[in-house]
C-alpha cells in the first residue's frame, strides 16, 4: 500500500462547509448586534463586522462547521431556528418547537461527562448569558439545553446526549439583560468612531489564548501605552 497525503481534498471539503454554514460572511453592525456578540469579546466582534476583520482560520472553521453540521441532523421536522430583534439585539435559538414556545440551545463539548451529574457550576457562564437574553427577548423563564459530550473518560462509552430543562428568576433576566445593552453599546460606540473597544478588556481571558486577533491587540495595548507615556512627559 502506497499512502499520499492529499491537502487539496482536505481543503476542498473545507470550502464546501464554509460556503454551505456560510462561515466566512461578515456579521456588520448595520441592521443591529447579534447577542453572541455581547457575550464574547467585544474587540473581536468589532474588528469581525468590518473590513478590518481577518478570516476564520482552519481550526475555527472546522469547529463551527461540526457545530451546524450536528445541528442540522438532529433537528426535528416540526422545529424551526427563526430569527428575532429586540432593542437592536438580534437572536437566534438553535431550535423553537412553536407549538408551545419551547427554546432549545444545542451544545458539544469536549468535557467529561461527570460534571453533569456533580455539579451545575461547571455550566459556561456565556451559554448561560446567551440562554438568559434569549429567554429575555421571548418573554419566558425557561429554556432547554442539550449537551453532547464527544469525549472523556468518565462514562464511557462516548459521545454522550444529556438534556435539561432551565427555568430562571425575572430578576436574573432582567440584570442579564442590562450587561447585554451596557455590551452592545460598546459595539455600537465602536462603530461609530471607528475605534475599535479597548483590547483586553471587553472580553474572558480565556478567549485570548487562541484568537486570531491576538497580534493586533497586543500591537494596539502597545501603542496605546506609548502614547500614554508621551503623554506624560
């Protein structure tokens, strides 16, 4: 046996994803902010809506492209995914069964499987922001999450499907939705000036380590301290 690697293949395969979840389409501000973008890096966002924005790179395409992908086969016929507006935010929940309202947000995750027995906590606290202005935006306390674990080593054998049911507090809603507005009005101020938010303070530390924008940033603290310090003198 003669083995080849084949990178056009692998590469053509990519494209056809991309086009297909149109995961190279630029998300502008004009028409409003999508809610993702109040709950993660806000610099990001920005530099993502305008031309200023560097593509996916291949790893990101393929984690969003195995996102929709799983999405789109477990989605029942009598499910649909619309979109709604409400002070300039715009969502999307994964699923909406009409019939009684019901919101269902789809999730994977690389985590073991044993949190989900021990411990609520372990739950993202961006899933939970973006579940809480979902729920805001359709006037409901409740919202379903379905979580599909592709691997660990707790119980196996993997990949693993665990549903729940969320119910929330008003008041838990209504604080959510006051850092969503304080998060859009970053954006919106962003776009106005044409100055993107402050780099490394509008986002998880998290969201830093692997970020295609992380040269840029670290060039813009950079220049920013400079002038500070010129500034001074």
């Amino acid at each position: 046996m003669k083995r080849v690697e084949n990178p056009e293949l692998a590469n053509k395969i990519l494209e056809y994803l991309a086009v297909k979840y149109k995961l190279r389409e630029i998300r502008t501000l004009e028409d409003g902010v999508h809610l993702s973008s109040t709950v993660y890096c806000r610099t990001r966002g920005y530099f993502d809506s305008s031309n200023e924005g560097i593509g996916a790179t291949r790893q990101e395409l393929m984690l969003f492209a195995l996102g929709y992908g799983l999405q789109d086969v477990m989605t029942p016929p009598d499910a649909s995914a619309p979109m709604y507006e409400c002070e300039g935010i715009i969502y999307r929940p994964d699923l909406l069964f009409e019939a009684n309202n019901q919101l269902v947000e789809v999730k994977t995750t690389r985590k073991s499987s044993k949190p989900h027995f021990i411990d609520d906590e372990w739950l993202p606290e961006t899933w939970m922001k973006y579940i809480k202005g979902g729920c805001y935006i359709r006037k409901t306390n409740r919202y379903d999450l379905v979580v599909l674990y592709l691997m660990g080593n707790y119980a196996p054998p993997f990949p693993q499907i665990y549903a729940d049911t969320l119910y929330f507090e008003d008041y838990e809603l209504e604080e959510n939705w006051r850092e969503v507005i304080a998060n859009r009005d970053v954006l919106l101020n962003a776009k106005k000036t044409g100055v993107p938010p402050t780099p490394f303070q509008h986002c998880y530390q998290w969201e830093c380590k692997d970020c295609r924008y992380k040269m840029v940033c670290e060039v813009l603290s950079r220049e920013s301290a400079e002038k500070d310090i010129r500034e001074l003198w």
